[in-house]
C-alpha cells in the first residue's frame, strides 16, 4: 500500500474548509448585494412615488390659483363693486372712492366681519387709519372678505361683505361706509363665531348701516348679497397671493385675517407681537409717522408711495 502522509491529508482538509468557507462568503455577499439593490430600488420606487404625488399636488394648487384669478378677471362690470380693483381692493383717500393722493403709502386691510381678531384690529386701528385717510396721509384700501361664511347659520360674513359692496357703489360718501365697518365691530355688536353664534337680522344690520349715514334707500337693498359671484370669486383668489402670506407663526406660508400690507408688503403681526408693540404704533413705525401727527393735514410720513415700509426695530 502507498504511504499515505497524515500531513497531506490535514492540509487537502483544511484547504477544502477554506474554500467551502469561501464560497460561503461570496454567496452571502452576492446575496447582501442583491437585498440592498431590492431596498435602493424600493426607496427610489417611494421617492420617485412621494416626488410625483408632491408634484401632482403642487400642480394642483397652481391649476386652482389660476382657476381663481380667470374667475375674477370674467366678472362682468355688473358683477362687482363700482370701485373694487383686481385685487377685490376698494381704494378709498381724502379725494373719494378709487382716488389717491400723490406720494402717500397704501394701507391695506383684509378683514372677514365675523373673525374675531378682525374686530380687535379694527377697534385699535381703524379711528386712526381715518383720520390719516381724511388728512392724506395714507391711502386706505378695504378688502372685505366672508372666508367665515360656513361658520355662521345665516350667511353673516357674505350678508356684511355684500353691504360694504353695495355701500362703496351707491353712497359717494366713503365716511359712511367706514363707519358702518366700525359699527359691525363695535365690541357691542359683532357676534360671536362657531358654535356661540347668533343670527342677525337684515333689520339689526340695516340699523347700523342707517346710523353710519346711509340712506335707508341705499340700506334697505345692501344686505341682498348682490355680489356673490365676486365674493366667492376674491375669496377663491385673495389666499393665493403670497404677498399676503404669513412669514412666521403658526400660520406661515397661509393668508388670514386680519392681514395688513403697507405698499404692498406685509406687516407681520407675529414679530410686532413679539417687539410688544401695538398695532397701531406698529403701523406708525412702518410709515414713519409720530403719533403727534396723525391727521395733520400738510404733515406726511416719512415713506412715500413707491418706498418699503421701515422696520419695526
């Protein structure tokens, strides 16, 4: 018989052990590579899936803002108020309806007549933005809005909305309408919202628009929602503006009420929140006015027309 080496055997052993292992850990990596191919492949499947969707989403919003700004540019002359701009805007300054004076800033406000903080802006606020308006210096543009129809059993928001409407193209006298906004958000008479509202009458909202100087003729006919076409076409498109986007809050990147924009720009109530300023001061501050000279005629603030409003350090 041959010699066999035990040595040789042990070592042929040994050398088939390796291989086996070997070959183990080639088919253990060719499998591992072949899961994280599967996984990349699933997660690129669900970005791919979740970037779609977002775009899909995306160009949803932008068919629908287009959507809204076609709606309000078909309104017929009949269909919106005398005065309202494109932007559903009603201009008023000392001069009259869709007038300006030369070289003052616009203060805009978008206000819903059932929302709370609207009422709150408007008691702090509004004596003060009249009394600049009717000594020109600032041109006040009213954006009535009725987001907060849904929340009233009686069409509250779109009723009082429509007044402002009918008011501004049937009363030359923009004071009226100004103080019939004031008497809607008299502390005394604005309802409450949700489920602690109260119907209100055309007779009880005809009062106050009679108390405000409105003809009885002229306020009998305002609360007939004449304008419910343009109501519901500005409320579809005033959202979209990004203009009018809150830039900081709880609400950012969305429009509310009360908004306010001076030449255009926002005043962002959060941060004059947080310098603990009052809004009245805070619109001073952004027009560069002393509160001395609010409604002195031949004084103006410091910002004209065409300029940014100042900070509110």
């Amino acid at each position: 018989m041959p010699n066999i080496n035990q040595n040789s055997i042990q070592n042929h052993n040994g050398k088939d052990l390796k291989d086996k292992k070997a070959k183990e850990l080639r088919q253990q990596t060719i499998v591992g590579i072949v899961v994280v191919v599967i996984l990349l492949g699933m997660i690129a499947a669900i970005g791919i899936t979740a970037l779609n969707a977002n775009n899909m989403e995306n160009q949803k919003k932008i068919e629908q803002a287009q959507q809204a700004r076609r709606a309000v540019k078909k309104l017929t002359t009949n269909q919106k108020p005398k005065y309202a701009n494109n932007e559903g805007g009603i201009l008023i300054s000392k001069n009259g309806y869709g007038t300006t004076v030369e070289n003052a800033p616009t203060i805009a406000v978008y206000a819903d007549p059932l929302c709370p903080g609207c009422g709150n802006f408007n008691r702090d606020s509004d004596q003060m933005l009249i009394a600049m308006m009717k000594a020109g210096q600032i041109n006040l543009e009213i954006h009535p809005m009725s987001f907060l129809d849904r929340i009233s059993s009686d069409h509250y928001s779109t009723r009082v909305t429509g007044a402002i409407a009918y008011i501004s193209s049937n009363d030359d006298n923009p004071l009226h309408l100004l103080q019939f906004i004031n008497n809607i958000f008299a502390e005394d008479f604005q309802p409450e919202e949700g489920d602690d509202y109260k119907p209100v009458s055309n007779e009880k909202l005809i009062e106050q628009a009679v108390k405000a100087g409105v003809s009885k003729e002229v306020a009998s006919k305002a609360f007939d929602r004449n304008y419910l076409a343009w109501q519901d076409a500005i409320n579809s498109d005033t959202p979209n503006r990004k203009a009018l986007w809150n830039v900081s809050g709880q609400n950012k990147g969305a429009m509310t009420t009360p908004t306010t924009t001076i030449n255009g720009k926002l005043l962002d109530m959060v941060e004059v929140s947080k310098k603990k300023l009052s809004t009245p001061d805070a619109i001073l501050k952004s027009i560069g006015l002393d509160k001395s000279k609010v409604g002195v005629e031949g004084v103006m603030p410091k910002i004209t027309d065409k300029d940014q409003p100042n900070p509110i350090d």
